[in-house]
C-alpha cells in the first residue's frame, strides 16, 4: 500500500486541492493528512478498510490519516473534487493532532461524532457552493485566500456535523413515536392525556403533540379517537355488550362523547351499526 505524504501533495505543507476523473486510476492507499472529497459527477465504489460504499453525485467523504482506502468502478463522467489538509490548517494548536474526530473537538467546530466512517450526502445542495468557492479562491491565490478557504472548510465541517445531528434527531423521533404509538394502542381503554405521555417517555407534553402531525399528518386527539372506535367496532361485532358498557371499555366516561365521536367517523350511531352487521 502507497503512503501519500504531506510535502508531496499539500501547497505550503498545510492544505491542497486537486480533482480525480474517471480515467485517472489509483490503488489502495493512505496519506499523512486529511481528505474531504466531494463527488461532482457520475457514481464510484469507495472502498475503505473492510467497507464498500456506494457514491454518487452529491456525496462527500472524508478519509482520516492512515486509513487505507481507494476509489474504483468510477463511471465514466465521475469526477471529484479532494480537499486536502492538515489539522493545523484549521487551528496551529492542533500540529500534533492526527484524527478528524480531535479536530471537530476544537472550539472552532465543537462536534462529537461516534461513527467510523464519514460518508455524507448534500441532499439540500448548500455544501457544493462552500467547494465551488474554494476552487475559485485557491485558483486565484488572492490575498486573504488561504484564510478564506480555511473558513470555508470550517463552514463544510459543521454543516455536515449539523445534518448528523438532524438525521439522528429524526432517528430518535422515529423511535420515540413509535413506542407512544404502541403504548396508546395497548392502553386506549385508559386515561391516556399528553402529559401522562410526557411523563412516561420523558418528553414534553408540547413534543409529543408535534410528533402526531409530522408522522402521520394527523392530530393526537384524532388518532386517539380513532384507536377507540375502532375497538368499539370490534366489541360491537363481537359481544353482547350495552353501548354505555362498549363507551367506557374503550376509554369515554361520557357515552354522549362516545356516539358523537363515533357517528362522525363511522357515520352511523353505534347502535345502528351494531343492528347493520349483526
């Protein structure tokens, strides 16, 4: 395996950018500084340690020091943008750092990332116009260009440590909702209120709220309703049961509530459905 080192390829020993296309081949390899690429174009098979992925355009990858690693199966239009780096280039207190995870612990980023690997995908578009401008600047070598790319590289970093953090948000919010679904389902025939919810799950009442018509566009009082009268068409098929008994099983301490929720959903009375299927 082929070890890139620094002097070789970084303009003033500390940052460099260069671009790789389909035609242009390289082996497995590692380098002695940081690379964020950003796939312009086309798809390619990144292999990385034991790891194969996938990339397409809009993807950015970010290969720490001495990870072996090599770009193959590129199409025939792929074409990739390499910011190349070291740690220093983004704080000089950080010359004996060797690890991307230490330089997002700098006070300039302040990120914690766990995963392995740093595969990220520019689905809103608003990291591409950070690498265009890098291109330009580092093509025009004005004055204050080095200090402006830096700032630049440090405005790519959070963006993408701010989209992890929104992806498992999301992951968590998922989760979350789905447990308060499930707990209302198996629990429907009780006083179930929001902040009882809030309380179990250790979210705000006002969280949990929002999380009904972002998942299922739909209110949580009406999904709610709609888990009781479905088991009230159940016992209604199914039992001998008085409407008032049928109300209270499913949850109403006021059968009054109960038929008008149930007409507006069903459309019949309770009790003229229960004559209709039986």
């Amino acid at each position: 395996m082929f070890v890139y080192d620094k002097k070789s390829f970084l303009k003033d020993e500390n940052f460099g950018l260069s671009f790789s296309e389909s035609e242009k081949k390289v082996g497995l390899h590692s380098h002695e500084f940081l690379e964020m690429s950003y796939i312009l174009s086309g798809s390619a098979t990144h292999i990385i340690g034991d790891k194969r992925q996938a990339l397409k355009r809009g993807n950015i990858i970010i290969v720490d020091y001495g990870t072996s690693h090599k770009v193959e199966e590129k199409s025939a239009d792929f074409t990739s943008v390499n910011v190349l780096f070291l740690p220093e280039f983004i704080d000089k207190n950080l010359f004996n750092c060797r690890s991307f995870k230490e330089v997002l612990k700098t006070s300039q980023i302040n990120f914690i990332y766990y995963d392995d690997y740093y595969l990220f995908s520019d689905d809103e578009g608003d990291i591409l116009p950070l690498f265009d401008s890098m291109i330009k600047e580092f093509s025009a070598q004005k004055n204050g260009s080095r200090e402006y790319i830096r700032c630049l590289v440090i405005m790519v970093i959070i963006k993408l440590m701010r989209k992890c953090e929104k992806a498992a948000e999301l992951r968590e919010t998922d989760k979350d909702f789905d447990q308060i679904t499930q707990y209302i389902k198996q629990h429907y025939s009780e006083e179930i209120t929001l902040a009882k919810l809030a309380k179990i799950f250790n979210r705000s009442a006002a969280s949990i709220h929002q999380l009904f018509p972002k998942n299922l566009n739909t209110k949580y009082a009406d999904f709610l309703a709609d888990i009781r009268v479905a088991a009230a068409c159940e016992m209604l098929k199914n039992s001998d049961k008085q409407i008032d008994e049928i109300a209270a099983a499913v949850g109403y301490k006021d059968a009054g509530s109960f038929r008008k929720i149930f007409k507006e959903r069903v459309g019949l009375t309770p009790k003229t459905y229960a004559k209709k299927i039986n």
